[in-house]
C-alpha cells in the first residue's frame, strides 16, 4: 500500500443526490424542490452534477420530470450536468435537455445485468453503441457506470479480472470516465485497491471513479484506499441520500458532506465549499422528510446553531 502522502492534490467530486439520490424515493419529489437543490450543488462548486435521468417513468418514477428538471434548472459555468440514458430514446431526450454527459451502464455481474437491464453484459454494452456514436457526434461527454463491482445480491462475490474486463469492454465503446460502483456496500479496502489495480492495467486510472455505497459502513475508508491507488474522481451524495432499486437493503451513497470533511482533512483541493454542500443536504432532507445521514453534516449544523445560541437537537 501506497505511503498516505501519495495522494492527489486535486479530488474531483460528483454530485449525484439530484439522480442516484433520489430515484429510490417512495413519495414523489417536486420537479421545484430538484431544480432547488441543483441550483444550490451548483452554487456550492462542483464542477459535475449527475442531474437526471431520462428513463422509462414506469421503472423510475422519480425520474419522471428530468426534462423540466434540466430545463429550470440555473447553469453555472464550469458545471458539467449529466444524464443516465438507457437507450437511444433517453440519449435524444437527454440531448435536447442540454445534457453535457451522458451516462452508460451496465454490471460486473450476469446476474445482476439479468436483474437490472434484462440482458447479458456483453449484450448492454452492444445495445449502448449507437448511444456512443451519437454522444460523439454530439461533443459530450460519454461516461460508463460499472454497478455491483465489489459484490452482488444475487451472485456474491465478483473477481476484480470481471471488472477490468467490463473496463475494457467500455473503453472500446468510446467512454470518456468509467465508474467502478460498490451498489451494495459490500467492499473493502483491499478488495477496492484490487480492483482498481486490475482496472488501472487496461484503462487510464485519472479516468476511473470510485462510487462507493456505505451500507456496511466503509464508504470512507474505500475512498482513502482508492485515493492511495492514484484515483482522483469520487461520486457522492449530498446528506447520504440513496439506494438501488434493484439491490433491496443497499443503503444510499456516502455522504458528500463526509467526503469533502475527509478530503479537505487530508489537505486535498476540491473546489467545492462544504457549508455550502452541508444548507444543501439540510435544504432537502427537510423538503422530502427524510433523515440526514451525513455525519459530518449534522455535526457542523449542530455546531453552528450551538454558535449561533440556538437550541441544539440530540437526536
């Protein structure tokens, strides 16, 4: 394992709470109440907001209202907003909603693809093609999603040679950044460095993101691990928000307010303004009537209502 002090100086932080955050949600959030909260990322400095998801409102509901989203939404220069598309018919949508990234997925697992998108792996990554050209004829961005790459609910374990070989298939397909994802949040360090290094020997590692899930709590200790291998690209979402639809008990992604806390700790620059990303987490968890599952976020709203003489809630 890399010395602690090895690591990027620069991190950069995708936001993903305004689509991987909310898709899971019973109760049907506000197109007003999303443009809201992205205005409010935006304002905070990322320089990438996963925004929406132009997919079919039978099997996401949540998604349901992207183009209004997109639409209302304030762009902030230096902003990348991205959209999830599953097929050609998402991609058109997403590119007349101004889409600047489009995102591709598929799983590390045959059974999990079976589950989620109904085909082989190898079959996803066919189907995702004429996506692919068009995000190139286009000028944006092409970013590929690996889901269950550190375990699966239906298979278990998942050797790190299955995901470079999902790596490799994307890198083919024209991918821009890919996404090793832990949808479970099943990893551990070892296992996130092991298949970092596998995915690293067939594939640029400064182009590979770690999307880590905390449901067994070792969100933060995968990204210190991940940081150590060379990774500078992390996706996170704001007050925890979260979960997957397709791996029932998967608790939501880590925290960006847990994140930025861990990384500006290490001394690392991020360009993204934490209070900020902390009245954000707070904005919506009381707009959707949801806990906040940000550690780091409820500790420093604690701390400045204690500053500010206000009552302070120990729940």
């Amino acid at each position: 394992m890399k010395a602690l002090g090895n690591l990027p100086k620069f991190v950069e932080v995708v936001e993903v709470g305004p689509r991987d955050g909310l898709q899971n949600e019973a109760r049907p959030v506000p197109a007003a109440v999303k443009i809201a909260l992205i205005d409010r990322l935006s304002a905070a400095g990322f320089p990438n907001v996963e925004a929406a998801a132009f997919v079919s409102p039978k099997w996401v509901p949540q998604m349901a209202g992207s183009s209004e989203v997109m639409a209302g939404i304030r762009r902030r220069p230096g902003t990348l907003y991205s959209a999830l598309v599953p097929n050609m018919k998402g991609m058109e949508a997403a590119l007349a909603a101004g889409a600047g990234e489009v995102v591709v997925f598929s799983a590390a697992s045959e059974a999990f693809a079976q589950k989620n998108i109904n085909c082989s792996i190898a079959e996803s990554i066919e189907r995702f093609r004429p996506v692919a050209e068009a995000a190139k004829t286009a000028g944006v961005k092409l970013r590929g999603s690996i889901s269950v790459a550190l375990g699966c609910p239906y298979q278990g374990a998942v050797e790190p040679a299955a995901v470079a070989e999902v790596v490799r298939r994307m890198a083919d397909l024209g991918c821009d950044c890919i996404d090793i994802a832990d949808t479970i949040g099943v990893g551990t360090a070892g296992a996130v460095q092991a298949v970092f290094e596998a995915s690293a020997a067939v594939f640029p590692i400064d182009r590979l993101a770690g999307h880590f899930h905390d449901t067994y709590g070792q969100a933060l200790a995968n990204i210190l691990a991940a940081l150590q291998m060379g990774v500078a690209r992390f996706h996170s979402s704001v007050a925890g928000l979260g979960g997957c639809p397709y791996a029932k008990g998967a608790t939501g992604n880590v925290a960006t307010e847990d994140v930025l806390y861990l990384l500006h700790g290490l001394g690392l620059d991020t360009g993204v303004n934490l209070r900020a990303v902390v009245e954000a987490g707070d904005f919506i968890t009381r707009a959707i009537d949801r806990p906040n599952h940000s550690r780091a976020g409820k500790a420093l709203l604690a701390k400045w209502a204690d500053q500010r003489g206000e009552p302070v809630c120990a729940a």
